[in-house]
C-alpha cells in the first residue's frame, strides 16, 4: 500500500489539500507557484480540467488518501483536459483543413480564421491576437454561426457599433441589435447584440443573470485596467458566459502586467492571483521579467492565439517609417519652463500625493506644450503632401493642438475623427474622408482602433503627437496598413529634442519590447524600413515651383536602417 502523503478532497467547488508533511509542502508550492510560500497549508486549488490533471501527476509522485467519488472527479476532470488539448494540437497541425463556415452568398471564412474559430470552440475562452488586418471580426462571425454561442454579445469601443453591425449584416442572416444607453430596458429578440465598453457598468445587473451564451470582447485591451467600473462589469459578464473571446493586435499597450488584468476577465484564475503572477512573472510589479516565455506560456496553454501576415501568406510591403526632426518653438516652451521646474522638484521629492499630482500635471503640461511647440512645423510638413494632392490621416492627443492645425489648414477642409465626435460625427468625417471630400482626416491617438476602409483612400499618416504606448502606433498605422492596402504605407514620426518628446522616445524602446516579446517569443530583432527621399523629391519640387533655390549641401538620402 502506498505512503500517504496528505488528504485532497473536493469541498465548495475547490480542491482542496491537507495534511502534507514539510517536505512535500515545499514541493508543492515549487510546483504549482501559485501558491504562497508562506503557507502552510490546507492547499487550495480551483476545479478545471487543467488543474485536475496537474494535480494528478503530483500525485503518481506523492500519494494522496481520496474519497472514490473525488478521484472519479478528478480523473474526468484530467480526460476532459486531454481530450480538449490534444484536439485543439491537431486543429493547429499544419495538414489540418477546416470546414469553413459559409456566410451570404460569395461571403466565407478563409482556412487559418476557421482554425482560430474551431479553437475557440474547443477551449471556449482565448484571446485571437492576430495581426493587423487578418480578420478578427470573421472569427467572431464564425463563432456566431454555431447555434450554442448565441445569443451573443460584443462589446466594442464607442465608434465601432454601426461597423460591427454593418458587417455581422453583410456576412450573415443573423439579427441584430445595439444597445443603447446606460439605462436598461427591455432587449428586443436578437441573435447578437452589440454594446458600448462605456455602456457596460448601466447594464451588469441584468447581463450577469446569464442571459448571452457568448462574450466578444473586441480591442480587448480596453480591459487592461482594473478597478474600473468598466472593468468589474465586464468581468461579472464575462462570469455568466460559457464562451468568451477577446479580440486585440495590440494586447500590451503599456507594460506587461496588463496581461494579468486582461486574461482574468477572459478565464478567471489562468494565471493565478494577482500577487502571485506580480511574484512570479515581473520585476517589480509590471515589467514582465522574462516576456518571451509568458507568451510560450500562454499559447502553451492555449489562452492565446496569434499569427502574423507572414503566418497565413499574406505578405505586404514593409510600412515606411520615417522620423522627421523639427526645431521647436522655444518661445511656447519658455511660457510654462519655471511650473515644470517648480513640478519637477514635486515629482522627485513631494509627498505621496504631491507626486501623484504633480506627475499628471508635468505630463500633461510638457506633452501639450510640446505639441504646440512643433505644430506649425507639422502643419507645414502636412501641407506639402496635400499640395501634391496627397491624402493624409493627421494624428494628436491635445485640442489645443487641433485648434493650431484647423487653423493652419483650414483650406484643406479637414474633418476631425477624435475623442470630442460622437459616433455618428465620426462616421460623417469617415465618409468625407473616402469619398474624397476631403483630403486631410485628423485623428485622435486613441480614436482609431477598429476601424476599417481607410485603407482603400490613403498610404499616408503623420504622427504630429506621441503616445507613451508604441502599439497605440501600431494599432493607427494598422488602419491603413492592410488587405485592401494598393500602395506603400509611410507613417511619418514629427520629433523635436525638447519638451517630452526625448524621454517618451525612450521609454517607447522599453514597452515595445515588452509587448513584441509576449504576443511574438520568437521575436528577433529586425530592421525597419525608412526612406524619406520622396518626402525630399517633394520638398524640392515645391521650392522649384516657388522659385526658391534648393540648398547646395543635402541630408544623404540613403535608405536607413532603425533596430
């Protein structure tokens, strides 16, 4: 008879596991790093297959003394585990060609969007982190065509109900429904219903009851802070759904440790408690120590789906990112110099709150003034392309800032696509922008996610302001950066070496490779592609037509190469 090691027994919905020796104790908790090295014990574990199956290879090492319906518990549990696992590993084998769901008539899931769909179906909560432009939205169409999913949810970001709904209606016989309002009322007959992150909070008492069958997250990076009331209610949500699915290219916007917040909504407890994951996948709290093998991990477990346009065959043309140096306005930047002095001094040396403050403030005041620093500078960059008949999507973060660029180019009749346009503002400025009303679209930096079409008008977007997070970059050159893309994609960075624009560059180096190195762990370091010549043929073009002689010595136009 084997040597007992300690009692596990299920009790409330949890394993739980007593009576262990010091040495084994120890073990343990080497093992299964979710638990706290100071305890213990009793052990407590939650109830899913992957945790069963765990639990029982502890086991063949260290017997446990169990009642027999536990063990005949815990035994499905593992079955359940390797089953599902080795079907999602054949899904994912190179050879494996899925059905395809088909949609209206000449409308059909492409192969790799049912493997993701078929996985999603398996696993029942993952995110699909496919790159930008592959078709996240047809995987949650796919999985809208099972019946057992439905009625469904989708909760996207203000600007993007009417594109959700436009193509759900586009692809299938499906009906659907917006929510509207923060105000429940009673929901008309629907297949899917689509509502607004902000709308979420208004809405929990009633959606918790378990009314959808599945929970789509799109840009699912909206839930990367918690404490919010965005963020409690769309993890009550997510609580009643079987089947939840978060949609995002740009899982990390900041640092790593958003990966916990966002994967505990998605599928409670996949990486433990917070103050466990913080232990043992961070540095000090946020920068993930060691973010190529938390990405292995997470598809390992199959959380987390990703494939790249190199993946699925569909390769295009390196985006042109070119970095433009101006000289700032000193005089702009001289008006507030003596508060950031007097902010500053708070930041390294105010009390909790001062700090707290004073570091709003400063970022704040430096990022604006930055802004309008370089403004006319951008705008007279942005003018020169428009001179050449050259649509371009301008982007920023300030109004002060816009106000300097509509008065800068108001001839080109620019419509605006920020935070200040309700959704159907931005659906009109949308439109004027495609159909060629206008060439000159402004953007807000954190307006653009999701939205699609812009890609058949435009090849050109310019970065007048910065964001702390390289993938809010990404996610807005993305817009223009995909299927359907008929020209090279530039996306110009406007700098100067004052205000916030060195230090934000700086740290841009340290969360990109955070982010790069969790969605992609096979990541190496590649070269960018940045050729400003034609920027230059046009700048010469311009001083020709103006009868101004163009400069004897030039900046070498060669292609460069940025790490």
């Amino acid at each position: 008879m084997a040597i007992s090691h300690g009692i596990l027994s299920y009790v409330e919905g949890k394993w739980v596991m007593s009576n262990t020796p010091p040495h084994v104790s120890l073990i343990l908790k080497n093992v299964f790093p979710q638990l706290s090295k100071s305890s213990a014990g009793p052990f407590k574990f939650l109830d899913t297959p992957e945790q069963c199956s765990n639990l029982l290879w502890f086991m063949n090492r260290y017997h446990m003394d169990m009642e027999p319906g536990d063990l005949r518990r815990l035994r499905k549990g593992k079955k359940i585990y390797d089953e599902v696992r080795d079907e999602v590993e054949r899904l994912l084998l190179p050879d494996h060609i899925p059905v395809p769901h088909q949609f209206k008539m000449g409308y059909a899931e492409r192969n790799y969007q049912a493997r993701a769909r078929e996985m999603f179906l398996k696993v029942n909560r993952m995110i699909c982190g496919d790159d930008l432009g592959l078709g996240k939205t047809t995987v949650a169409l796919g999985a809208f065509m099972d019946p057992k999913t439905l009625p469904a949810l989708v909760v996207v970001q203000t600007h993007l109900p009417k594109q959700w709904e436009d193509r759900i209606l586009e692809f299938t016989e499906l009906k659907v429904h917006r929510i509207e309002g923060t105000k429940p009322y009673n929901l008309p007959p629907a297949d899917v219903y689509i509502m607004k992150y902000s709308c979420l909070s208004g809405w929990v008492d009633l959606l918790r009851k378990g009314f959808f069958k599945s929970v789509t997250f799109d840009e699912c990076q909206e839930l990367r802070k918690e404490g919010s009331n965005k963020y409690n209610a769309a993890k009550i949500i997510a609580g009643s759904a079987q089947y939840v699915l978060g949609l995002t290219a740009t899982l990390i916007y900041n640092y790593g440790d958003e990966v916990f917040n966002i994967f505990d909504i998605i599928k409670p407890g996949c990486l433990g408690l917070e103050n466990e994951f913080k232990r043992e996948w961070t540095t000090n709290g946020r920068v993930i120590a060691d973010p190529a093998a938390l990405g292995s991990y997470l598809r390992s477990q199959h959380l987390f789906l990703r494939r790249t346009r190199h993946d699925v065959q569909m390769e295009m043309p390196a985006v042109n990112r070119v970095i433009h140096e101006v000289e700032a306005n000193y005089d702009e930047i001289k008006k507030v110099e003596d508060l950031v002095v007097q902010l500053s001094m708070k930041v390294l040396s105010g009390t909790f709150f001062e700090r707290g403050e004073a570091a709003r403030s400063l970022d704040l005041m430096l990022r604006m003034q930055t802004g309008i620093a370089k403004a006319g500078d951008v705008a007279a960059y942005v003018r020169l392309l428009l001179e050449n008949r050259i649509p371009v999507i301008l982007v920023g973060w300030h109004r002060a800032v816009y106000d300097m660029w509509l008065e800068e180019l108001a001839a080109f009749k620019p419509v605006m696509y920020t935070g200040s346009e309700t959704g159907t503002q931005k659906e009109n400025s949308k439109n004027k922008f495609l159909s060629g009303e206008t060439d000159l679209m402004i953007m807000s930096l954190r307006s653009g996610a999701g939205i699609d079409g812009l890609q058949s008008r435009c090849c050109t977007m310019i970065f007048g302001e910065l964001d702390w997070s390289p993938k809010v970059h990404d996610q807005l050159i993305g817009r223009i950066d995909r299927p359907g893309q008929k020209e090279m994609v530039m996306a110009a960075f406007i700098v100067c070496n004052h205000g916030s624009d060195p230090p934000m560059i700086d740290v841009l180096g340290l969360k990109s490779s955070q982010s790069t190195l969790i969605i992609d762990p096979t990541f190496e370091v590649t070269e960018h592609y940045s050729d400003d010549s034609r920027i230059k043929q046009m700048a010469m073009s311009f001083l020709k037509k103006k009868g101004i002689a163009i400069p004897e010595k030039q900046l070498d136009s060669s292609v460069n190469s940025v790490k």
